[in-house]
C-alpha cells in the first residue's frame, strides 16, 4: 500500500487520542492530534476558538493543518469527530490515508463524556445539567449528521466494552496486513 498514514476517524470519546499513540508506539510510527496541532498553531484551546472565531473559522484552519500535515509517512493521525463532514477534508484524508471509523455507541458516549464540559459540539445552554435524556438526544443528533461520513472509512473497529490493549492489537495487525503484507495471528 502507498498511503502512509493511518487516520482515525469517529464520535467524541470513542479512543481516538486514546489509542493513537499506542496503536504509533506499537507500529514504530509516530502520532498526532489534529486537535491539538491545531491548538498549539492557534495558541488557545478548540473550545475557544469555537468560542471566540466561531466554527466556520475552525473548520478552515482545520482544513490547513490537515494539508499541511498529509505529506507525512508512518503516521497515526487522530482526527476531530467533524473532521470528515468537509468534503474537502474528506478527499485529502482518503487520498493520502488509511482512514479507520473508531465506533462507539451513544450510551457508551455519553457514559465517557457525561463529566465532560470541554467539547464544544456538546456545549449546553443554560446553567443546569442536561439530564441524561437531553445529553443522549443531542450525541445521537450530530452522530446522525456524521454516521454517513464516518462509513465512507476503509475499516470500522466498535470500541464499546473493548480494552484500549485488545483494539490496539487488533488494529495493529490489520495494519501490518495492510500495509506490510504480514499474516495476522490468531
């Protein structure tokens, strides 16, 4: 195979930044977060340039940094859940990549992000928590608007009740089959 990067693509907590820099370590490659090069160009957080520039400025830059970055080989390359709703973003990611659709419910979602107040996308309004009913309603919302996008991937791995180690593994030898020709052990 002559693309050199293994994208990961899926919903909020589904183990992207998780498993990303195992599943790098693992292969002898090496790992971003798209999120975080974007923070680290920007000098603020997501949340706040969602906050301060809104999302049309976001998705722009994250257009740019994705660019910038596809030229690189052998590596992992954790994507924001958003990523792949720009078709443009979409396009660069299947030319240059391997894109892989880590998957997670919306349960499982919202039992990783219920204490979590840092994702823009699930920002709230109002002061009082959102109950559990409204929290699920708004993650099967954008999962909806995404599920299209997240199956146009080459590989969907569920990352529901999986230990982080087993889905390495499991991702690590596809991807030496993949890429490398090697047999996969059973």
């Amino acid at each position: 195979m002559n693309k050199k990067i293994i994208y990961l693509t899926g919903f909020m907590a589904s183990g992207k930044s998780t498993i990303g820099p195992i599943l790098a370590n693992t292969l002898g490659w090496n790992f971003y977060d798209l999120d975080k090069l974007i923070e680290e160009a920007a000098g603020k957080s997501v949340r706040k340039i969602f906050e301060e520039n809104g999302e049309d400025y976001f998705r722009e830059f994250e257009t740019e940094m994705l660019k910038k970055n596809s030229e690189l080989k052998n590596y992992i390359i954790s994507l924001g859940g958003g990523t792949v709703e720009n078709k443009i973003n979409l396009e660069i990611i299947k030319s240059t990549g391997y894109l892989i659709y880590l998957e997670s419910s919306a349960e499982e979602t919202y039992k990783r992000l219920r204490f979590k107040r840092d994702r823009p996308a699930l920002l709230f309004d109002g002061e009082d928590e959102p109950t559990k009913a409204e929290f699920l309603e708004k993650i099967n919302s954008l999962l909806q608007k995404r599920i299209n996008y997240y199956n146009q991937a080459d590989l969907k791995i569920n990352t529901d009740n999986c230990q982080v180690g087993r889905t390495v593994d499991k991702l690590s030898q596809i991807i030496k089959k993949e890429f490398y020709g090697e047999n996969i052990k059973d």
